[in-house]
C-alpha cells in the first residue's frame, strides 16, 4: 500500500497550525502546532518588573538594572519579552531536548517535570539580554503533574543547555499556592532560559522484544525503544540489539507505556504497571511486516485533566467500530486494536492499524467523543489534540472552533482505494452523535 499525500493549513484567530504529511514509506515529517500564541510585551529594563502569564501563576519578577546584552553592555530601549509555560502533563513534546539531567554531582539519569517556563527578552534593536553577573531572577512555575500523589515541598531545579543539549541542575525551588488554591514552584535562577521543576526518580528495567505480525522475532538491530510515563511527565529511550530484543529504563511503582521506533515508523504500543523490580514481558512490541497488504498506522490521542475520559473511536466497512469496549486485534481481524485506553485524564488514548481488510472503496471514519459529558471545558479548551502516524509521516490534528455542546469531534477519515491505496482526509467537524463516513 501507499500514502497519499496531503497538505492542510489552518489559521484561527490568534492561532495558527500547519499540518502535513508527505507521501511514501518511512522518513519524517516536521509537524508544527503552537497552542499558546506568542505575544511579547515590553517594559522599562531601569525599573523592577513583575512579569505575569496572563490567567496563571506562572510569573517572572526582574529586579531593576539586572539584564544586558551578550557583551555586558546595556540594553538599548525597552525590553521585549516572551513568556511561556510549558505544561509537560499535557504533552511532553513540549519541553526541549530529551528528559534527562546532569545533576550536581556529574551523573546523567532521567527525570519528570512538574511544570517549566520559558522566556527571552531582547532590547529595542532586537539583541538578546541575558542577567547582569551575580543576579538571579525569581521565576513561578506552574505545578502540572498526572500523579495523584501529593507534591513535594522542595524539589530541584533544572535549565536547558542549548550547547549541551541537556538539562543541568541548579537550584531549589519550594512549593506555594495562589489565592485560587492552585500550586506553583517558585525559585531563583542564575540564567534566562528553560526551566523545569523536577523530580529524578528511581528506576526499574523493563525487558521484553519487538517481533512482526505473525509473532516472529524482527532480528533488527537498533530500533528505538521509547517509554513515557501516564501518570508522571517523564520519558526514556533505548535500542534493540541485533536479535530484537530491549532493556529500558522506567520509574518505579508507576504507569508507562512503551513503543518501537523504525525509521519513523511506530509499533503497537504497550501499557504496563512497574514495580520496584525489573520486569521481563510476555509480549512483544509488534510491527506490520509479515502481513499481505500491511501498513503502519498509530494514532494517538492526549488532552489535560478535564474532561476526564474522552474516547477515541474507529468506525468503518462492515459495521466495523474500534473502540473501548471493542479493542481489536493486531494478529487477526480486523488486525486494527485500541492499544492503551483512558478514563481518568491526560489519556493518552492509542490505537494501532496494520491492514485494511475491505475488497472495495472504503471509508474509516476516526473520532474524539467526550463521554464525560463534561462541556465546562470540553474537548477544545482540555485540550486535545491527535497525532497520526502513517508508515512514519506525522500529522498532528487539533479541534475546530464552534464545539458547543457536541459530543463528537470527527478528526479525519482514511478512504481505501479498490487498489489497496488510501488517503487521509481531514474531517475536523463536530457532531451530536457518530456519523459514519461511509
């Protein structure tokens, strides 16, 4: 089979999409999407500044005469900011860089987020500033974590190293509320970059392989082994050795899931519980290759912490529906499975396609329902968003506007060709119920 393909550019408002998925197998595609539009400010640099997020605790506050450019000199004109926050729980792609640390004493090991913010200034004529020598600046980070464990009281602070391409430690930051009763970690920072409150955690290894459909070990060495953990924001990497098989590394006493990465293109998907022991799995991480006519399709689905339980849902030929209570299969019909289900927040929700079984024209329809019923905040504003995954092109799908009290989201169809070809069509409607798309 092939992937035909599409290009779809958005622009609502404030904020602006590009969506794209290039056709053929395997190699990557560059997906962007910015769900909180940039909007610099600007102040007076001689005098102190607090710098809110606007319906948020994330803050920076400056005192007066700390900031210069590169060379020591001071700024010319006011200073222009942009201030971010970057909510890890929602998507980890939100953070720079791989989460791993050098902590004070040299070593490198993986950590979670609990919330990180970003910001730049730059002076009237466009140079960036950075603290004068021996200033800090007090920076307020939104808490944002999936664990229903309590916060720590303290806990460590980290910065990206755009050089390194690491995060460094540095630093204590304390938890507080606001007067709304939500939670922030505040601490000084030496430096104006990305920071993180974080958490290092302790490990366990998790051992298991990859294979194809048909159960049979892939001997292929150097597939990327990725767990990211449900109820924490932290996530490591690993290969395969040449007979298949992996060793990756995980939090303790927590939920994860774990996925294999070829050339882009991604295996099922598998959701375990860890203990404070290694853990050998009985199954394998499986990929397409081995079946007449495969393809390689994942399609996840993440949001925040309301509405608790969205459902994602394939529906096609055949009174064909995928989905929470119906999960598939990946090595017998429909050889389509709802890998990882949700119903407490954050998801994520993944499903895995490997064939398309119809003998004509077919049309699968993928969709988002809001079975909370919960309209308060509601798909768009959770927010939820898709990532599809097609032999390694990735396309990433975000809500129409106008939700209102529509149950479903329609995110797109996927129309097979009497040929075996197909293609992806972005739907991007609401609806009351379901509606089919055959």
């Amino acid at each position: 089979m092939f992937f035909k393909s599409i290009l779809l550019a958005l622009s609502i408002g404030l904020f602006s999409f590009f969506l794209t998925a290039c056709g053929g197998g395997g190699g990557s595609t560059n997906t962007s999407i910015n769900p909180q539009p940039s909007n610099p400010l600007s102040f007076d640099p001689l005098l102190a500044q607090t710098l809110q997020i606007p319906e948020s605790n994330a803050s920076v506050l400056l005192s007066a005469n700390t900031l210069v450019r590169e060379d020591g000199s001071l700024p010319v004109g006011n200073v222009v900011f942009d201030l971010k926050t970057l909510n890890p729980a929602v998507s980890l792609n939100n953070l720079p860089g791989d989460l791993f640390v050098k902590t004070a004493g040299n070593s490198i090991v993986p950590f979670e987020s609990l919330g990180a913010l970003r910001v730049t200034f730059t002076d009237s004529e466009g140079n960036p500033l950075k603290l004068i020598a021996g200033a800090n600046a007090l920076f307020r980070i939104s808490f944002a974590n999936k664990s229903a464990n309590p916060p720590a009281a303290t806990v460590p602070l980290f910065y990206y190293d755009e050089i390194q391409q690491l995060w460094i430690e540095e630093g204590v930051a304390s938890l507080l509320t606001d007067d709304t009763g939500a939670q922030f970690y505040e601490g000084n920072v030496s430096n104006l970059s990305t920071w993180t409150a974080g958490n290092i955690y302790s490990q366990i290894n998790i051992i298991s392989c990859v294979e194809d459909s048909n159960d049979t070990p892939l001997s292929i060495e150097n597939v990327k082994i990725i767990s990211e953990g449900i109820d924490y924001s932290g996530k490591t990497e690993s290969v395969s050795d040449a007979q298949g098989n992996y060793s990756v590394a995980v939090k303790q006493n927590a939920e994860v899931l774990i996925h294999g990465e070829l050339n882009g293109v991604k295996s099922s998907t598998i959701k375990i519980n860890t203990s404070t022991d290694d853990q050998t799995l009985v199954d394998c991480l499986k990929f397409s290759s081995g079946l007449d006519g495969n393809v390689n399709i994942s399609i996840k689905a993440s949001w925040g912490a309301s509405p608790v339980n969205l459902d994602a849902s394939l529906r096609g030929p055949n009174n064909l529906n995928v989905f929470f209570n119906l999960r598939g299969s990946l090595i017998e019909s429909p050889f389509i499975q709802l890998d990882v289900v949700d119903t407490d927040g954050y998801g994520p929700e993944v499903m895995t396609i490997f064939k398309f079984e119809n003998n004509g024209l077919a049309v699968y329809r993928y969709t988002i329902s809001n079975f909370s019923i919960n309209f308060d905040v509601g798909i768009t504003n959770s927010p939820a968003t898709v990532e599809l995954n097609v032999n390694g092109d990735v396309t990433v799908f975000t809500p129409p506007p106008e939700e209102g009290t529509n149950l479903i989201w329609n995110v797109f169809d996927i129309i097979v060709d009497t040929d075996g070809a197909f293609t992806i069509s972005p739907v991007n409607t609401w609806s009351p119920i379901f509606v089919d798309g055959n």
